[in-house]
C-alpha cells in the first residue's frame, strides 16, 4: 500500500508542477483561487489507483463529514440517472455539471490533498484525444494556440500504478460512487 501511496505522489507531485508552471506562464488565464468551486462540479471517473486511495481517506474522515458524503452523494446519483446522455464523451461530460460530493458547505474538498489528477489540472488547457479542454472560467482564449497537458500520458502513468493493484487494474475506469463505497467492480485486488 505504501508503494501505491508513493507512485501516486509522484504523480500528483509533477502534474502539480505542471499546473504550477502554467499558472506562472500564463497568470492572467490560471484563474484559480480558494472558494472557485468550478472543476467541483465537473464530470470524471478515476483510475483505479485514484479510486483506491480516495475510498481508503474517505473511509479516515470522521464520522460526521463521511454522511454529508454519502448525503450529497446520493443528490449526485440522483442528478446523474436524470441527466445520464446515451453517449458520453469528453465533450459531452464537459458540459454536464453536478456537484462533486467530495465538496463541503464551505466551498473546500473534504480529500484535497488525494484529490484526483482530472481535479489537478482542471484549470490549465489538457488535450484529450484531438480536443482541448480547459476550465471556463479561466483567461485562456478560444482558437489561441497554448501548451496543453496531453492526458493520455498521464492516463497512462495512472494505469501502470493501477496495473501494480489488480491484474489489468490499468484498464479500469471507476465512477466516484463506487470509489466511496469501495466497490471495484470485477477486480481482485492484489494488495490489501
């Protein structure tokens, strides 16, 4: 478990490095701050790797802040199975705005410190596939060409670590409900 803690460290450690260089690149675009809650209400679903460390410091939350998470968590589902689109794709999702249950009444992530890599780079241009993506709240101007983090490489940093929990962990993408509950759907986990 410690091996898996560290390789996602150095994961967040050089996407936050990354996130930190753009802001200084380019400040009047990286419009991030405390209390913007923008990527809190965006739609993602996690490496496996991710998903097993949020439910293992979901699980270290006291008690009282673990039932406002089950408590939004089921508003989530709820406005999920309402707006749930027959296709999804990254455009798609980047359109579809539900609060994240992660996210407190006071406008701060209960798990921040283990938030994920989509919650990381929110803020800054990432291309996934042959599209960019960037938060609209930010300074960044459409049909400008920026640098942009190409996911799939970090996607794929992801999955070797997830490779190291289950046999083909690296395949699996996992929705943030069933990361709380700690339900990995046909994964027999290699480490405890």
């Amino acid at each position: 478990m410690q091996a898996l803690w560290q390789g996602l460290r150095e994961i967040f450690s050089e996407v936050d490095g990354i996130f930190e260089a753009t802001r200084r690149q380019f400040p009047q675009e990286v419009r991030c701050r405390p209390g913007c809650t923008d990527c809190c209400h965006a739609l993602f679903d996690l490496s496996l790797a991710e998903a097993f460390i949020l439910h293992r410091e979901f699980r270290r939350l006291p008690r009282k802040v673990r039932r406002e998470v089950w408590r939004r968590l089921e508003k989530y589902e709820r406005k999920w199975s309402q707006k749930a689109p027959e296709i999804i794709t990254p455009f798609i999702l980047s359109t579809m705005r539900i609060r994240c249950p992660f996210l407190g009444d006071d406008k701060r992530c209960v798990l921040y410190e283990v938030r994920p890599v989509t919650c990381r780079l929110y803020g800054i241009p990432v291309a996934l596939g042959e599209e960019t993506f960037v938060c609209g709240l930010s300074g960044f101007e459409p049909g400008r060409k920026y640098p942009a983090v190409l996911f799939h490489k970090v996607q794929e940093c992801l999955a070797r670590l997830s490779d190291k929990l289950a046999p083909q962990g690296g395949r699996l993408r996992i929705s943030l409900g069933n990361a709380i509950r700690g339900v990995f759907p046909g994964v027999h986990l290699l480490t405890e």
